[in-house]
C-alpha cells in the first residue's frame, strides 16, 4: 500500500511540474500578447512582414523571456533530465494550443488578431522559451 501512496504522490507532483512550466510559459506569451497589442499601433505597417521573419523575431522574443524567467527563477521545476526533455517537447505545444485558442476567441469577438495568437507562432515562442530554460535553468 506504501509503494502505490509514494507511486500517486510522484505521479501527482510530476504533473504539477509539467502544469507549473506550461503556467510559465503561458503566462510570459501573455504578457508578451498584451505588450504587443499595447504598443503595436506606432509600428504599423501598410506591407506584411514575411512570416519567416515573424517567426525569427518571436523565436528571438520567447529566447529573451527565457533569459529574464531563468534569471527570476533559476531553479527548474522540473528536476530529472529525461522529464526536461519532455517538458521540452510537451509545454510549447500546450501553450501554441492555449495561443491559438485565444486567438480564436478573439476572432469570434471580431477583435483584431496578432500572429502570436495562432499556434504556430505561439509554439515557437514557447519553444524558445522552453530550450532557453532548459540549456540554461538549474
């Protein structure tokens, strides 16, 4: 009976870890959504940015909030190597979904839409983040 209240007790806190880093991560898109929606307007153009570009700038973007999250928070959650390593995999697809998801609630309200709320650019954001916090994090 020990050993299935200690398996549960791990099984439960390796989930709250995996939920703690996508909360992160989440939550630094957001912020990153709300900037760029506050300050967009001055910067405007009447051309597209190619996508390609857009995609480096939000790569480079999410790589600059993995810096400011490891320097605030320098300890990883998450403590075994192979969890990191599908931490890595898992959390930018979750928060590329939770992007894309917000980015469809705001279509349905006819409000205006940024690249970073589709789940492309919300993946590779997160992905950034998410190879920053991992090369770098303790």
């Amino acid at each position: 009976m020990e050993i299935i209240a200690e398996l549960l007790f791990h099984i439960g806190g390796f989930i709250l870890r995996i939920l703690g880093e996508i909360l992160v991560q989440v939550l630094f898109e957001a912020l990153g959504e709300l900037t760029i929606h506050s300050i967009k307007e001055p910067f405007r153009r009447p051309e597209p940015v190619h996508p390609f570009l857009a995609a480096v700038g939000y790569a480079f973007f999410g790589a600059a909030a993995g810096g400011i999250s490891v320097w605030a928070m320098p300890e990883l959650v998450i403590d075994a190597q192979w969890l990191r390593i599908v931490n890595l995999v898992v959390t930018p697809v979750a928060a590329g979904g939770v992007m894309a998801a917000i980015g469809a609630w705001r279509r349905r309200r006819e409000k205006e839409v940024i690249r970073l709320e589709t789940f492309a650019y919300g993946y590779c954001f997160a992905l950034a983040m998410g190879v920053v916090r991992f090369a770098w994090g303790a």
